[in-house]
C-alpha cells in the first residue's frame, strides 16, 4: 500500500492492490481500488464490490482468500 500526496475529492488516500497469482499467471485471488471501479475484489473468475474498512480488515480478508485457496477449500 501507498499514500497519495494529492488526491480528487470523494478519493480516499488509500491506494491498494494485493493479488494472489498461480505459477500459470492467472490472478486467482486479489482486492483493489483502481479508478474507475472502486474498490473490488477478484477470487477466481468472479469480480464483485468489495467495502473496504480499514488496511488490517482488507489484508485478513485477503489471506482468508489465499488460505481458501491454498487448501483447496473454496466453497465460499
């Protein structure tokens, strides 16, 4: 994560991207907040609106998903 030194009103100073990435390439897990989608999270083929709260509630919500992945229990 970084800070942004100037930012649009209505932007948070926030910016993220954490991604999960196979040997293949492909991003199977990952959450970011890039313009123009706002904050979103990626786990396998699927995106959806993400609410981020705070760094440490988006990082646990992250390794959640990398552990899903990782143990090959995905159901959720």
């Amino acid at each position: 994560m970084w800070e942004i030194i100037t930012v649009k009103a209505g932007h948070r100073r926030v910016r993220y991207r954490l991604s999960l990435i196979s040997p293949s390439g492909d991003r199977v897990a990952g959450y970011d907040n890039h313009h123009p989608k706002g904050d979103h999270r990626h786990f396998r083929s699927v995106e959806e609106k993400y609410t981020y709260k705070d760094p440490e509630t988006l990082i646990g919500d992250f390794l959640k998903d990398v552990e899903l992945v990782l143990s090959g229990k995905e159901d959720s």
